[in-house]
C-alpha cells in the first residue's frame, strides 16, 4: 500500500486545542464492520460484557520539554525522549545548528547541560547537576503538548495530558484514549465484571513522526520501551479461554499486546518494540479497540485501518468530519471492532 492510501482532508477548526470541561464528555464514534453509530463516551458501557478485560497504558508523561540557549548564543528547544541514567538523556534538540560534541547549554536560566554527541537524530546530554534529571524536569520543564496543539503548555494541562491512572514517568506523549477515562467511569466499568489491567509502554516522540516514503514497507519505525507482566498474559490467556474478549485502551495497549504476542500467543515481554502495523497484519491479540483519530497519512491511521479495515475507516472518518468530531490528542473517541481476517475491505 501507499502513504497516499491514507490521506483525508481535515478543516484546522476540527483540531481540538483544549480539552473538554469533563474528561467523560466526549462523543464516541462506534465502528462495527460497515455501521457507524454517534454516540457519547459513556455509552461505551454499553458495548461491554462481563469476562471482557480492558487493557490500559499505565505510563506518565513527564515534563520533558526544556527552553533555553547554546552558552555561545543561539536559543535551544529540548524534547527529553529518554532519560539514561540520574544525569544523562537521549533528546531532540532544535536550533538553527545542531550543536556539536562540546556545546554547553544553559535551560530554564538554571541547568547547564553539556552535548556529548549522537544517536541516529537524538543527541546524548549530560546535565551538571547534584539534583536527578527526572526532579529537575518536575522542577523546570514543561508539558510536551503534540505540534498540532500550537500553544504553550497551561496550568490545567497538567492534569488533564495525563491520564488519571498514570503511573511510570517515562512518555513524552501520552496515551491518549485514556483520558476520557475518570476514576467513577472505571468503577462503573469494574462493576458491570468487566476486567481491567495495565501494560506500560513510554510513547516517544517518534509518535508525531510522519511517514515519508511511499511505500509502507519502506518505512522505518520508531523504537519504543514497553513492558507486559506475567499477570497481564494470563489475564488475557484467562480472558479469551473463558470467552471474553481483549479490549485495548488506545494503540499504545495495542503495541504492547500485540508485540508480546509474536510468538502466535501472548507471553510476558520487557524491553523494546518497533512493531509497524498496517493493512495485511496477522492480529493474534486484541478484539476491540478504543482509540482517538489520528492524522492523515501517519503509523496509527495505518494501525487503526489495519485493525478495522481501510475503507471503513476512511469512511468513518469522513463521517466524523461532516459531523464535527474534535480531532486528535485532545479529540473525541472511536470504539473499533476488528475486522474478520478474511475481510478485504
């Protein structure tokens, strides 16, 4: 397939630069097959069953995003996309040169940090600092709100580009369908004997990366840490003995249970994934999905129409479009169902 496969028009109005007064009031598109439904997001109790295990992502965003200037002169942006250690971090830099091995920054008017050199198109920085990194980030840096969100990072965002069960500091994104979910909704969830769990996967920046060759299988995907426990595994192996069905909170869920099921049946995994999931996968894991919309032509579009199919996909979001769903991170909802493998849409 090509990158073009997955083009759709969006008018600017539709990115939601907020998020809404409640994070249970979103709408919910439902896309089952070919039918589409508009519903809100507190409908989705329901699509559920009892026996049905619903899988969250656990991590938090960290506030990885540091302003500053090259002690030489030149301002400097700093995206954290991995910590190393207490004092060392991958991250990418923007300024009107990349600095080189040697340049000393100066962040926030209070870290001195020191570019020792490079990975790929991420930059090695050492910070001199008595305090860890991570306390330095919680001291000084800022929310790293997605590039199609064109504000500064707001008090009210700290709170709400977070979901309300996060857990293990790590992203720099965060897993977006999950804030629609409070701590009520999860408990009305619990109560109707649907089953909950938590993966942890730290979203990298790699996420907002566009697609830029043609061809699909062409693409270089990014590489993310994840980790799925051995009590995940067997609640899925319980899940689907049992007749339940596997239910994903947002595609980072999806990577992670997805990856740990390589092996053809899901088994604990900690460490890496550059999983690229598009038209023509093998689904070995998930059964439904509960995602945001993405942006045209990018890796979860491509996931979502893998998942669903491609042309109902586009057409939901078309669909979504005329009736003015609210776009991306801050956006509204979809509730997939996957499509039967041997559907070709």
């Amino acid at each position: 397939m090509q990158r073009s496969d997955f083009s759709f028009e969006l008018p600017d109005e539709l990115i939601a630069r907020y998020p809404t007064s409640e994070r249970r009031g979103s709408r919910l598109l439902v896309l089952e097959g070919e039918q589409i439904q508009h519903r809100q997001f507190t409908d989705l109790l329901d699509y559920l069953r009892p026996g049905d295990l619903m899988v969250f992502n656990d991590t938090r965003v960290i506030p990885a995003r540091l302003y500053g200037h090259k002690t030489s002169g030149g301002k400097v942006e700093v995206l954290i996309e991995r910590p190393l250690d207490e004092h060392r971090a991958l991250a990418h830099i923007r300024a009107s040169k990349s600095p080189k091995p040697g340049t000393r920054l100066l962040l926030e008017g209070q870290i001195e940090a020191e570019c020792t050199g490079r990975e790929g198109a991420l930059f090695c920085l050492t910070f001199d600092s008595e305090q860890p990194l991570m306390q330095l980030l919680d001291q000084y840096g800022h929310l790293p709100l997605p590039p199609y969100i064109d504000r500064a990072d707001e008090a009210t965002d700290k709170e709400r580009y977070q979901t309300v069960y996060a857990q293990n500091p790590g992203a720099v994104a965060a897993p977006t369908a999950g804030l629609h979910f409070d701590t009520a909704l999860l408990d009305e969830i619990r109560q109707r004997g649907v089953n909950t769990t938590f993966v942890t996967l730290h979203v990298g920046a790699g996420t907002f990366q566009p697609v830029k060759t043609d061809r699909l299988d062409e693409h270089v995907m990014h590489s993310e840490w994840l980790d799925v426990s051995e009590t995940v595994a067997e609640q899925v192996h319980q899940t689907q003995a049992q007749g339940g069905r596997v239910i994903a909170v947002g595609t980072t869920s999806v990577r992670c249970l997805e990856t740990a099921s390589q092996n053809g049946e899901i088994q604990a995994y900690q460490g890496e994934t550059n999983i690229f999931i598009y038209p023509g996968y093998e689904w070995r894991c998930v059964d439904m999905l509960i995602t945001n919309f993405h942006l045209p032509e990018s890796t979860l579009l491509m996931l979502v129409s893998s998942f669903a199919g491609h042309q109902p996909i586009l057409r939901a979001y078309q669909a979504a479009v005329a009736a003015r769903y609210r776009f991306f991170s801050y956006g509204d909802a979809m509730l997939l169902f996957r499509a039967p493998s041997n559907t070709s849409y």
